[in-house]
C-alpha cells in the first residue's frame, strides 16, 4: 500500500461565476498538480499568492469553494482515493487523519466559543473521548502546542488570545485528531520572525515524535528551508520546480523560485539597489511644503500631526518618506492631495513646466486637484465593494466630462495593461481579485487623470513580499517610462531603501532628517534615524541558506539593465550590493 | 459588569425623565385651554362661567410655576398616581394596567409568531441561497414588509370573518379572537426578522470558522447546527427588542380596528377626547417599558457575545 500523500496530475477549474461575461466557461485553477508527502517527512509548499498553493490544500480537504471543482488527477492518503471519498468518509479523514493550519488564526475560531469546546470537538468526533478524558487530552495538547497554563488557554475566548497564541492553539486543535498528515496553509505570515520560528519548531517537534507528514504552504522561501526535507515551487497552477530545500535554495532552476529568493532578499537586506539621482541636474520643484503646520485635535496641549515641515519634491524624484505609525506620515500624504489644508505655512503645486505658483494641480487631465494622486494601503478598501472594477476606474474619468464611452474604455484598458494586468479582470468586483491585483489597480486608476506625483502610502505593506517586490518594480518602471514623480510613504526601512533617491524622516510631526539615500543609510545623522538604521542592521539574517552569488548578481543587473535601459539622460543609479556579512 | 449595568441603569433613569417632561408639556403646548375643555364636557350648554375656569385652575395647581407643576406630577406619577381620567372620572392607573396586560399579551404572541416564522423560512433561505426557495422567501418577505396594517386588517376580517364567518371580526375574548389581530401585527415584523435572519445566517456560513469547523470533521449538518444557526441568530435578539418597544405603541392601529382594549385603544381615546391625564399616563408607561425593553435587548446581547461581556467583566 502507497504511504503518505500523493497527489497525481491534478487539474481544478473554474465555473464562470454566474453574471460574468467570460469567453470560456471552465478556467484552469491547477494545471496536472503532482507531489507526495511521504510520513515523518516535511515538504513545503511555496509560491507567490495565487498560484495555487491554497487550492492544492483544500482539494486534499475536499474543502473547495464550490465554484471549484477538480476536473481529473487523483489525491490518496495512505491509498485512500481522497476525491472519490464519500460526504462521511471525509468527514471521518478531516481532522482525524489530516490535521489543518490556516492563515488567520484567530478568525478560524468560533467567536462564541472557548478554545476548549473547540477541542472537545474532534476528541469526541474522532477518538470517542468525552467528559473528564477529553479535558485531560485537551489540556495535554494545549500543553505540547507549548501553553504553561494550559487550563486558562482551554477557557479563554479567542478573540482573548494573540495571534501566535491563536496559531498554537490551533495546532493543538489540529493535532487532537492524532492525524498522520498535517496540512499548514500560511500558518505564520500574519506572525513575526520570532513567533514564526516559535510555530515552525512546535510543528517540527510534533513531526519527529509522530512521525507526522507536513506539507507546509508559505510564500518565505527562505524561512522554512531550515526545517524542510523537500521542496515544491509552484506557480500558475503548475508545479514548476521541485527537490531537497538545499538545492532548490542553492541552485534554483527556474525564474519563478528565482523570483522568491529575490522577492526573500529584499525583505532580508541582502541586496540593495539605491537609486540615488546623482545626476538629476538642474531639476525644478514641482511640490514644495514651506513651514507647513497642522493639527487635527484642538485646545492647548495638542499636539500638532505634522510642525512647520519644509520639503520639496524635484521633478522625476522617488521621494522616500520614512517614519512609524503617528509620525503625520499620511496628514503629510492628504495635505499635498489638498483633502486637507494646512493650519499653517504654504504649498506650491508647479506640476508641469510652466505653471505658476499654486495652480490648484491641475495638470494634463484638466480636472483641478488631480495631478497629484494617492494610492492606499489597503487595496481592498479602496474600492466600492458593489461596483464592478471597470466601473470604479471610469468613476474619475466621468468627472472629466469629455470623451466617449468607447474611448474611456479604451484608455481603461490601455491603463490595466500598463500596469501589466488582463483587462478581463475589470469584469469583476473587487473580492474576486487578489491584493496584488487591487493594488495594480489603484495605480491604474491614479495613472488615468495622468498625474505629475503619484504618493504611495504605505502602497506595499498589506502585500505579500513576492507581491510587494512585481509591485515595486512597477512602480520604478511607470517612474521611468512617464517621468513620474514619486512619493513612497512607509515604515519599511527596505522598500524606502530599494526605492529612493532621497529618504525624509517625519518623527512626532517634524522633518527631522533629509538625505541621499545612501548618505542616510551610510551615516543618519538625527537619533530617530540612527535608532531606524540600527534596528534594520540588527534584525537577524533569517534567511538560512546562502543565495548563490550569481543569483545576486543577476539579479541586480536585470535592475541595472532596467534602469540603464530606459534612463533618462543625466539619470544614473548607483548599484550597491551588501552581502550578508555586512548587514 | 456591576459598572455596565450601573451606566445602562442611568441612562436608561434619564431617557424616561427627559420623555415623562416632554409628556408633561402636551397640554400646554397644544391649542385650546384644557380646563375650559374639562368645564366645557360636564357642563351643558355653551356659557362658561369665568369664576368656575378659575376655581378649576386653582384646585388643579395651574397657576404654580412650571418646574413646580412638573415635579407635583412626577411625584404624584411616582407614587402610582397618574390622576382622575377627566371623561370616566376614575383613576387612569385603573385603566392603563388591565389596557397593558392586554398589549403585551398581544405584542409577545406577535413576536413569537413572527420569530418562529422568520428562524424558519429565514434559515431555509439562507441554507438555499440563490435557489428557487430562497427567491421566493425573499420575495414574499419584501412584499408583506410594504403591507400597512389599515389595509390588511380590513381585507383579512372581509374573509375570515365575514365571508368565511371562522374568526370573530373584533373583540379580545378567547384565542379566537387574537388570531386575526396577531396575524396583521405580525406579519412585517415576520418580514423583516425572515430578512435579518437571512443575512445572519449568510454571514455566519461564510465565517472562516465554519470553513474550519468542517476541516476538524464536523459533518455540515453538524457545523450548521452548533456553528452557524447560534451565531446566526444573534442579530434577531436585537432586533426583536427593537420591534417589541415599536409594537407597544405601534398596535393602536390594530387594536382600534379589532376593538382591543389595550393600550393602544386606550391612548387613542384619551387624545380624541382631550382627556389628558390619560393620554399622560398611557404615554408615560409605554415609552418607559420601550426604554427599558432597548436596554434589556443591549444587555442580553452583551450577554450572548463573550467580547462585550469580557471587557465589561
């Protein structure tokens, strides 16, 4: 008898959601999905969101959405047909023989109930126990899930616990079951690196003592490579490279693991490209902050969101604005799209060649007040949930009240594929698409009233970082090819790093620094900054094993190409490689 | 908890003052001198004599100031004083309490008929979503929710009682003679419970949770039935307080029609025959029960939902 999971040629597809017009009925969600994960071994499952890793797990559940259905290939756990299982044999498989992890921990809790009745579920429904046993077993696995007061776990609520201590109780509910597979669905990116690393060596520890099979899904390469046996890079629904995490890790084969180390790098300070403007030249201001004061809470006392700032942005500038949650950040974000005015101080608006002083931004649309646009942290809620999102882009367009209803589908269409997105998706409404895609589409939406500055808020933060990284890059290319000004607003030491020319720290409402960027990261000269730097040096290399140095280096020509390429004259990046050694 | 109730109770204290003043006021806001009404109903004939309006105003404590007037009242209304009914002469307390046992037996048959509706065909609606059952709950609740009482009582009394002659048209004596009334007063609360209940019970099958809860092996069955159908039905609880306060007050359309002596009759009455005190006291009590019963609905929700009931623990 066959042991373990595995999964043969696996092919899911999509039933057209009733309403939408889509030329072919039945999409491919996984295309011929092949991997086995034999007892006691640790596979993980990575790739970027959306290519599958999520509705690998689920067919092994057979917990698919219903507009989900598998379509051919087969799924056995220890030679068990898994898809031709039947309502109760699956039943009896779920918690029993696979045990789950899911991504938001503490939402896959009953709000009404205790973490103890939680338990006493599959204790009853799979191992018979009841009563006075049950609770003794629950309070066994809370203990091994790593509780020191297990018996306050078992009555807490969940909405009482944190999200890592949810993620352990969950483990322990996973385990009741005495399962012989463990199935992890993200368990710990909504966790930091320590609670992260905390999850991983609970799990491995339930492995070795269970002999536990665990397919671990995660988009960090990097992190689980210390604990995997195997590992299997899937993207678009294909499984596209497989082996031991050392080679995989050491020598990827394909671009699309190349493209998760890469996007691992980035969060882990391996490689930096700082595009200093060394040769911007005589570039004009287009905003300008002079002595800008304002406050939200009045009364003596108050502090003021942001106090006397003086700041410009050159033409054709990434702009890094550095500063942690409070520091007026965003009021210096809706200040310059003018949905505030300032208390105090002054702003100039030059956003194209020409213009006089405070022309209101109307720029190339001829709508005042769009030359400047924002895009949000949250995709999700930068849409309106009930209008579809071709409906959502036209919105801005309408305010302009020229053109025809073919042309503005045009230019919609033009604009989502600029941001290298399949126009068909503007068919659908905003939950039917993923947040890298939202995202794409908020810079579709801004680039569409043709704006001199496009300020991005924290644009990437709600991203996964394979995610974060395409978006990123999209952003430097649409800098490159429309002169494109930029504004980068975050607390993410590396994005501001990987992105600007010149970093600005707001710290309690002041500008308390301005630099080149690698002036600032070399040398900070204000004591925020220098504890900002310092806390992004110390976080650990977590990244276990070494990326191979070829990869480094092609990877940073493919940047240096990219922006040499299409470079403006007297524009030039400086290329900076730090190894790991030195951060 | 003890903090929680003890700001709920001050509210709660405060609402039924700010409301028994503005009921005080009725008869010195509205048109026309009430005690030259009061003469004016036990005197025969037009002629009315001035020494006897100023008689009346002083045995009635009229010319005191405002503030004064107003805690007399209050304190007197306290006590279980709620004065003379100017029409029938007798205590209005003797009215109002045997007027509310009836409204309230009213109102709660209705919302228990209208909640046993709604769990039903509101559960059923949502475990069918978008199928043919669900199409049509849905429907027929959007239609009877646009249904006014003063339509449907009529037409149900034409077949029922005098077409078909199987229920009394009007009165309040026997079971019998609830079924009408119940079925008019219920049927939009039933409307809008079935809606709620609809939503409720979406929301709760959609919750991550419930994804969860069949990973861990629960049949749906199961799941639906210790997951989804409690947390489902948290929203009803609300709103069903909400829609008990509207009925206390809101039944005087039915109860006129049916000839119900409740408090809606009661109320009715007392406005159309300027009989003031009445109208006072048969004000005073419903909007204090409708404060109290919001109050009750906050604290049991609190009490159903261990997040409010922690932070106030």
């Amino acid at each position: 008898m066959p042991e373990g999971l595995i999964i043969d040629d696996l092919h899911l597809s999509l039933r057209a959601p009733a309403g939408v017009s889509s030329g072919s009925s039945a999409r491919p969600v996984l295309s011929g999905v092949g991997l086995t994960v034999a007892p006691g071994e640790f596979v993980a499952l990575v790739g970027a969101s959306g290519s599958g890793k999520t509705m690998t797990a689920l067919s092994v559940l057979g917990l698919l959405p219903p507009q989900i259905q598998a379509a051919s290939g087969s799924i056995t756990l220890g030679g068990t047909d898994l898809l031709a299982a039947s309502g109760a044999a699956l039943n009896r498989l779920r918690g029993g023989r696979i045990g789950m992890l899911y991504q938001q921990p503490k939402r896959m809790f009953n709000p009404r109930m205790t973490v103890g009745s939680h338990l006493a579920e599959p204790l009853k429904l799979h191992r018979g126990l009841r009563g006075r046993q049950a609770r003794a077993q629950a309070l066994e696995l809370l203990t091994s899930a790593g509780f020191e007061d297990p018996e306050r776990v078992a009555r807490a609520y969940p909405h009482q616990l944190s999200g890592g201590m949810a993620q352990r109780a969950m483990l322990a509910v996973a385990m009741a079951g005495q399962p012989e597979l463990l199935l992890a669905d993200e368990p710990t990116s909504a966790l930091d690196k320590v609670l992260e690393r905390q999850i991983l060596e609970l799990i491995d520890t339930q492995r070795r003592q269970h002999g536990l099979g665990v397919l671990y899904i995660t988009h960090d390469l990097a992190t689980v490579s210390a604990f995997a046996d195997r590992v299997v890079v899937m993207d678009a629904g294909r499984v596209q490279e497989e082996g031991p995490a050392r080679s995989v890790i050491g020598a990827p084969q394909t671009a699309c693991a190349r493209e998760l180390l890469e996007a691992c790098a980035l969060t882990r300070r391996r490689i930096v490209v700082a595009g200093e403007a060394l040769g911007l030249g005589p570039s004009r201001d287009i905003l300008a902050l002079d002595g800008v004061t304002k406050r939200f809470a009045k009364g003596r006392g108050a502090k003021p969101a942001l106090k006397d700032v003086s700041l410009s942005l050159r033409e054709g500038e990434i702009l890094g604005v550095l500063g942690q949650s409070g520091s007026g950040k965003s009021t210096l974000a809706r200040l310059l799209v003018e949905v505030e005015a300032p208390d105090r101080g002054s702003i100039t608006r030059k956003l194209r060649a020409g213009d006089g002083k405070n022309d209101g931004g109307s720029a190339g649309s001829g709508v005042p007040g769009t030359g400047v646009q924002l895009v949000f942290q949250e995709p999700h809620d930068a849409f309106d949930p009930r209008m579809r999102l071709f409906d959502s882009l036209e919105a801005p367009l309408l305010r302009q009240r020229t053109g025809t209803a073919d042309g503005r589908r045009e230019r919609i269409q033009q604009a989502v594929r600029d941001v290298e997105l399949d126009p068909d998706l503007l068919d659908r409404y905003p939950s039917q698409c993923s947040g890298g895609q939202l995202q794409r589409l908020t810079i579709a939406r801004a680039l569409l009233l043709d704006p001199a500055v496009l300020i991005c808020d924290e644009a990437t933060s709600a991203l996964d970082a394979v995610t974060q990284r395409k978006v990123l890059d999209l952003l430097l290319r649409l800098h490159r090819d429309r002169q494109l000004s930029l504004i980068m607003i975050s607390h993410d030491m590396n994005v501001i790093r990987y992105m600007s020319h010149r970093v600005a720290v707001l710290y309690q409402g002041a500008l308390v620094e301005l630099a080149g960027t690698s002036e600032f990261f070399a040398n900070p000269r204000h004591g925020h900054s220098k504890e900002l730097v310092a806390a992004a040096r110390a976080h650990p290399a977590a990244c276990a094993a070494p990326v191979a140095c070829s990869d480094l280096a092609a990877c940073a020509h493919r940047m240096l190409g990219a922006n040499v390429a299409g470079g403006r004259p007297g524009t030039s990046r400086s290329l900076e490689l730090v190894s790991a050694r030195d951060a | 908890m003890m903090l929680f109730l003890a700001r709920r109770t001050a509210a709660l204290v405060v609402a039924v003052l700010l409301a028994s003043f503005v009921v005080f006021l009725i008869p010195y806001v509205t048109p026309g001198d009430p005690v030259r009404k009061i003469i004016r109903s036990r005197v025969a004939g037009d002629a009315i004599d001035d020494s006897a309006v100023q008689a009346l105003t002083a045995q009635l404590g009229l010319q005191d100031p405002l503030w004064t007037q107003y805690l007399r009242w209050l304190g007197r209304f306290a006590s279980g004083d709620m004065g003379l009914s100017y029409t029938s002469r007798t205590p209005v307390v003797d009215q109002v309490l045997p007027a509310l046992w009836v409204t309230l037996s009213l109102v709660v048959m209705t919302l228990a008929v209208a909640a046993l509706i709604a769990v039903i065909l509101g559960i059923a609606a949502a475990l069918n979503e978008g199928r043919a059952a669900d199409k049509a709950i849905t429907a027929v609740s959007q239609a009877f929710i646009a249904m006014p009482e003063y339509w449907l009582a009529p037409m149900l009394v034409l077949v029922f009682a005098l077409e078909l002659s199987v229920l009394p048209s009007a009165g309040w004596e026997g079971p019998t003679s609830a079924v009408l009334p119940v079925a008019v007063l219920a049927l939009r609360p039933a409307s809008h419970f079935t809606s709620a209940v609809r939503e409720g019970m979406l929301d709760a099958l959609g919750a991550d949770h419930v994804t969860a809860a069949r990973g861990r092996g629960l049949s749906y069955f199961h799941t639906v039935r210790k997951h989804v159908i409690p947390n489902g039905l948290l929203p009803l609880t609300t709103l069903a307080a909400v829609w008990f306060a509207g009925l206390l007050g809101g039944s005087v359309i039915v109860e006129v029609i049916f000839a119900i002596p409740g408090m809606g009759r009661l109320l009715f009455d007392g406005v159309l025959n300027s009989d003031i005190p009445l109208a006072q006291g048969a004000v005073v009590v419903v909007v204090g029960l409708a404060v109290l019963l919001t109050t009750a609905a906050d604290l049991v929700h609190g009490l159903l939902n261990p997040q409010v009931r922690m932070r106030h623990a």
